[in-house]
C-alpha cells in the first residue's frame, strides 16, 4: 500500500541498495579488525567508536531533523557517508590502514549517521497518509532486513574472492542511489505549530516529551537493554573462525541469519492487521530474542546456529515494528526528529555499548560464555521492565488508535 505512493518507493529502492552496501561493509569490517589484531576486544571498540559520535551529535541531528528540510540533511550526511568510506578503500587498497584508521573512520561515519537517521525516520509519516503507516514501518523494517540478508552473503563470497577492500568500494557506490533518490522526491514537507531552532529549549522540548510519554520511554529502555545484553554480532568473526570454522562465506551466512527469519516474520506479522495485546507480543518477543542467543552460544553446529539467529531476527522484527509504530504515531510531526534523537541514544548505544561488554566479557570468559550470559541478561532485564512498567505489559494497542 505505501509503496504507491512516488516519493515513499524512491526512498525505500534508494535505502535498498545503500544498505545493502552498508552492511556489507558492517561484515568487512568486523573481519578486517579480526584479521588485524586477532582480538576479542579489538571488535567490541567497533562499538564505542560508532557511539561516541552518537552521544555528542544525535541531539543536534534531531534538531536539525525538526528544524530543516528533512531531505536536505539526509543529502549531506549521505554525502558525508560517501567521503568516510571511499577513505576506506583508499587507505585500505593503498596498505596504509591499520586499527586506528578504521575506527576513527567509521566514526565519522556515525557522526554522519547521527544526523541521517532522525531525518529518515521522521519524513516516512510525511510521505504516506496515517492510515497506510503501519504498512510503511513493516516496509521499511523489511527492507532494512532484507538488506541485511543479502548484505552479509554477498560481503562473505566478495571478501574472499577480491578482499576487504572491494566492499568499501561497493559501499561508497550504493550510496549513490538514496542521494538520486532524494533529488528526485518531490514531497513538501509539513510545517510544525512552532518554529524549532538550535537552542537548549529546543533539545529539553524534545527530552521533556519522551519522559511524559511511558509508554515511548519504555519501549526504548527495553530497546537498550536487549541489545546491550544479547550483542552477539559482534563476536561473529570469532565463531566462524575459531569455533564453527567456516570461514568468511560461512560468516555471511551467520550474519544474514537473523534477517532471514526477521523477514519471514516481518511478512507475516504485516499481513494480521491490528493485533491486541501488543505489550506482551512485544515482551514475549524480546524474551523469544533472549532465550535464542543462549541457545546460539551453546551451539556448535553451524547449522543449528543460523536456525537460533533466524529466531532471534523473528523476535527482534516483531518487537521492533511494534515499537517503532507506536513512537512514531503517538509522537507530532514538529517533534518527531527529537523523540528519534533520543531514541537513538537507546537504540544505538545499547548494541554499540553492548559490542564493548561482549568484546571484555569473551576476552575474559571467552566468546560461547559471553554470548550465554548476554542472553541470560536480556531475559532478566525483560521480566524487570514487565514489572515496574505496568503500561509496558499491559498495552493493547486500541490505546494508540483512539490517540492519533
């Protein structure tokens, strides 16, 4: 439904093929750091060098976000995004790349993104119509996994047939098509009841929203503490080398593993209309996401392992396009960039955080232990959230259709 509208399907094919190449090179380079230092910990800095530049950009992205044609700053941080990964396959087919030059690439290249994804997430409601909304979330939560499917396959078989270096060069390419795409969209965007400027106000307007509304801050505390806890990603490079020993295809299809079943999921879920009881669907899921990674760091079958990450992509789809949907209609469109800042800081800072958390706690336990307790810690943290957030637990969704 939402795909007819022009501008929405630019956008969706454009994002297509950027993350595509994105997490292609997401795959390259946990494995180039893995080749370069042979280090559990050297992988959970990956981590802190993406969230760091989300700490002390993501406020002014969602300002900016609420404050300038939406489209133009996605345009110059896609740019910005192009200029950080062509400086990865220079330095990288030159021989001069070592650890540090990556991490404080794709530093610049979350700043970048810190400014991006607020204005991505918050145009979506102003290129389809309210009713078609739900579908657009499932759409774009879709793509975002099919990218993620293909992405690793693809970056696997490349890496080792032409090297690391080509996937940067793929993924400087693909961001072309979300800048084409941007150019060509003709949408006006809508004006907010308030003019928004770069100000303290500003950013404590957005704050003091996300904390008079439970049920958004909730979801986002649940969001953080699942990704925090269960950051097995990360550690991936370490299970197909060391422990399930398939090399790099094998890493890719570690990778797509969750996407494959969050797609799966994702059509399913789209298709059943409006569901009650959405609190407990989006608290069991999380529970479902949890148990799976236990399961996956007890695993030493490489074909058991890509069945327990598909289940951990089916309960991450479902909790996140609940959650995504109920922030996004609950929250005005002059407020939407800075509800999505903040969010950030959760949904971001949970897995990069928690990349840290797991590149200690493998260094230290090793790499199965750690995957074990980070599952052990998501179920708990769940069933805290479930109650001392009786909101959370208790939400039908009939809440949000009589609010919008």
């Amino acid at each position: 439904m939402a795909l007819r509208y022009r501008d929405f399907r630019l956008l969706w094919l454009g994002l297509l093929i950027s993350r595509i190449g994105s997490e292609m090179q997401v795959v390259a380079v946990s494995w180039h750091i893995y080749l370069l230092t042979g280090s559990a910990l050297s992988l959970g800095i990956i981590g802190l060098a993406r969230f760091i530049p989300t700490i002390f950009f993501s406020f002014l992205g969602g300002i900016a976000a609420d404050s300038i044609e939406k489209k133009w700053v996605m345009l110059v941080a896609q740019i910005s995004m192009i200029t950080s990964s062509l400086a990865l396959a220079i330095t990288t087919l030159s021989g001069n790349i070592n650890p540090l030059i990556i991490y404080l690439l794709i530093g610049a290249n979350s700043a970048a993104s810190a400014f991006e994804t607020p204005a991505r997430q918050s145009i979506v409601p102003q290129l389809v119509p309210k009713k078609h909304f739900i579908n657009a979330v499932s759409l774009n939560t879709t793509m975002w996994h099919t990218a993620i499917v293909l992405g690793p396959s693809l970056a696997g078989f490349t890496i080792a047939f032409l090297g690391v270096g080509s996937i940067y060069i793929i993924n400087t390419i693909s961001f072309l098509a979300v800048i084409l795409a941007l150019i060509l969209m003709t949408t006006k965007e809508s004006k907010g009841p308030k003019d928004v400027s770069f100000s303290l106000s500003s950013l404590v307007e957005g704050v003091s929203f996300v904390r008079r509304k439970p049920i958004i801050y909730s979801t986002m505390l649940l969001d953080f503490f699942a990704t925090f806890f269960s950051s097995a990603t990360v550690l991936l490079p370490i299970f197909a080398k060391d422990i399930l020993m398939v090399g790099p295809a094998g890493l890719g299809l570690l990778y797509a593993a969750p996407s494959i079943g969050a797609v799966a999921a994702s059509i399913v879920f789209s298709s059943l209309g409006h569901v009650k009881n959405q609190g407990k669907i989006l608290l069991g899921a999380v529970i479902i996401y949890g148990l799976a990674t236990i399961l996956f760091g007890i695993s030493r079958s490489i074909y058991l392992s890509i069945i327990f990450l598909a289940i951990t992509g089916i309960g991450d789809i479902v909790s996140t396009i609940i959650r995504n949907t109920i922030r996004q209609l609950i929250t005005p469109d002059y407020l939407r960039g800075r509800m999505v800042s903040v969010n950030m800081i959760f949904f971001m800072g949970g897995p990069q955080l928690g990349e840290i958390e797991a590149g200690a706690v493998a260094a230290f336990l090793g790499t199965p232990a750690s995957v074990v307790i980070g599952g052990i810690g998501t179920v708990m943290a769940t069933l805290l959230l479930a109650y001392f957030v009786p909101v959370l637990r208790n939400y039908q969704g009939d809440e949000l259709l009589t609010s919008v």
